[in-house]
C-alpha cells in the first residue's frame, strides 16, 4: 500500500508538505505541488478518507435520505446532487425509506453516526422527523430541505412553485373543455398541488365533487388503482390531473385496461416531467420541476453552511414549474361524444 511517506520521498519533499497538499491544510509552493502531483500519479496513492478525517474533521460525505428511489423525480434529483457534490471531491450517500417514518428515523441516525458533513433530505412529513430534523439542526448539523418544510425554519430549502405548476395543468384542461377532473394524490403530500387544483376549479365556476379525488400512493400502482376506481364511476372524468408522473401513467394503464384510449376517452396530465413522462405512450403533458437544478441549489446551499459561508437567516430557493403539452390531453367534446357512441352500442348489444 502507497503511503504518504512513500509520496514525499519520491517528491523530495517532507511528509508535512504532502499532508498539508493532500489534506488542502496549508500553503504549498507551485514547483512543490508540481512534484507531488507527478509523485502521486507515478505511484498510484491514494488519500486515507479516514486519516484525512483526523486533520479535516471532515468525512467528504453527504447524506442524502429520499421517500422513494424508484420515483424517477427522485433518482434524476439524486443526480443533480452527486454532479454538483462531485465537483467538490464529495460523495453522496443515499438512503431510500419507502415513506416509512421509523425507516426515516433510523438513517438519519445512521448517517449523523458516521459524522456525514451535511444532510439533504425530501419528505415525509411528520412530526417524528420533524422534531428529529429541528434537533440535529439545532446541533450544529447542515441541513438542506427538498420540497419540505420544518417547524420551526431553522434549514436551508430548496422548492418549487408547485402550486402554480398544478394551477397551470388544471388550467389547461379547462381550456380543452373538460369540467369533470379527477385528482390523484396523497394524503400528507403535494398538498400545494391539491389545493390548486381546487382553487382553479372553484374561480372556474366548477364545484368540487369529492368521487373525483383519490387518495393513493404516489406511484405507478397507486396510479392503477385510482384510475380503475374513477373510470369505473357512472359519470367517469374526461380528465385526470395526477400529482406526479408515476401515478399518471398509472392512471394510463387502468385506461388502456378498460380498451379507453389517451387521450380521446381521458386526457391525463401529470407532474415532474420525468425522463419516462416523454418517451411514453402517448408522451405524457405534464408540469415540468427543474430536478438538476434543484439537486445542484441544494448542494450549493449546503456547502455554504458546511463552510460556514452562509447568511446568518435560513435561505429558501423557489424554482420555476412549467407546463409541457404533449399528446395525452385533448379536447373534451370529443372525449364525451366517443363515450356516448361506445355507450349506444353497448345497449343495443
């Protein structure tokens, strides 16, 4: 094994040169950082993350604690993180909990034993992890939130506008025509994309009808099975607004099961735009975060707190959602008179 020793005598050089070089813990001449690097490469060393450790008190680790890995919004997130975290020699250790609160818990508590730099952290909410988030920021711990909120505010956080994101789906449809729209979402999140989707409604004229709110998982089953329950209604909606892209393309398939086509019969909108939102069929219309930036914000935000750069006040960076169309919304007049036809021939049948 290649020692730093081994570096500083192939350098010609003292072993606290190499440390203070290897460790970035003082100043080094440029012809010395030139004999190193050449020293170091000729050898093969590699720095002890450990020892470096000892000098820094730095482990060069972030955590990075997620609901659900299996959500493309979460993995195409998690490489907004590792990219920038990258760029400054850093690793990202992820932890995926399924939305379990305890599970939650628990690697929060592993990743603060093993002396992490800083935390990233999405959703669930609940007061467990709350209090839990409060506490470690209260310690001393750099924390940077993703689509979440404490209380007390005492985290950096990274967001987006969602609920203007899911004014503008909702928008849309009603543009197309479409007065019978279903929502599909959770219980304790996207709470701002549910609350939009009432509100355009109601300045639209349109009560809420609470047989077209469905309160699933948010995920591609979760999508199914709220589909299947609100296509099977005896006045079923033209249009269903999901709360991500995974539950709409749930919603998708329980259509394609019941020989209803996207969008003639149903218009589906999702949220996210996902890779999968565009290569699907139809490509989904969906309502666009900017999931790298919002991985490379939270980076920034939390390097600055690991270094102590930042302001003395919490900082919030609100993104911008868009609206994507593409081919699973169309019209409702058409979507009505194919299932008045189809209907007609059923009876006569």
């Amino acid at each position: 094994m290649v020692t730093m020793y081994d570096v500083a005598k192939r350098a010609e050089l003292s072993v606290g040169t190499v440390s203070r070089y290897v460790n970035d813990s003082g100043y080094v001449g440029a012809a010395s950082r030139e004999k190193i690097r050449r020293a170091i490469a000729e050898l093969g060393f590699v720095p002890s993350t450990a020892a470096r450790s000892l000098t820094t008190k730095m482990s060069g680790l972030i955590g990075f604690v997620a609901s659900d890995l299996t959500n493309p919004f979460t993995a195409e997130l998690a490489q907004g993180l590792q990219e920038r975290a990258s760029h400054q020699g850093y690793c990202v250790v992820t932890s995926s909990t399924d939305g379990d609160e305890q599970r939650t818990l628990e690697a929060l508590t592993v990743l603060e034993s093993h002396q992490v730099d800083g935390l990233v952290v999405t959703p669930p909410e609940t007061p467990a992890i709350n209090d839990h988030l409060v506490t470690a920021a209260r310690k001393g711990t750099p924390i940077v939130l993703i689509g979440m909120e404490l209380d007390p505010p005492v985290a950096d956080r990274v967001t987006t506008d969602t609920y203007q994101g899911a004014r503008l789906a909702v928008e849309h449809l009603l543009e197309l025509g479409h007065r019978r729209i279903a929502y599909v979402g959770a219980r304790s999140q996207a709470k701002g994309r549910r609350r939009a989707y009432a509100d355009t409604l109601r300045a639209a004229g349109i009560s809420g009808d609470k047989d077209l709110i469905a309160v699933r998982a948010l995920n591609r089953q979760g999508g199914v099975s709220a589909g299947s329950t609100l296509l099977d209604l005896s006045d079923p909606p033209t249009a269903v607004f999901a709360a991500n892209d995974s539950v709409a393309l749930g919603v998708v398939q329980a259509a394609y099961r019941r020989k209803l086509r996207v969008p003639d019969d149903v218009s589906v909108v999702g949220f996210d735009d996902t890779d999968l939102a565009e290569h699907a069929i139809p490509p989904l219309t969906t309502v666009a975060q900017p999931k790298l930036q919002m991985g490379h914000e939270a980076i920034s935000l939390l390097f600055h707190r690991i270094k102590g750069t930042g302001p003395d006040r919490i900082v919030e960076r609100r993104l911008t959602c868009e609206l994507v169309v593409r081919d699973s919304t169309a019209p409702a007049a058409a979507s009505r008179r194919r299932r008045a036809q189809r209907s007609r021939r059923f009876q006569r049948s």
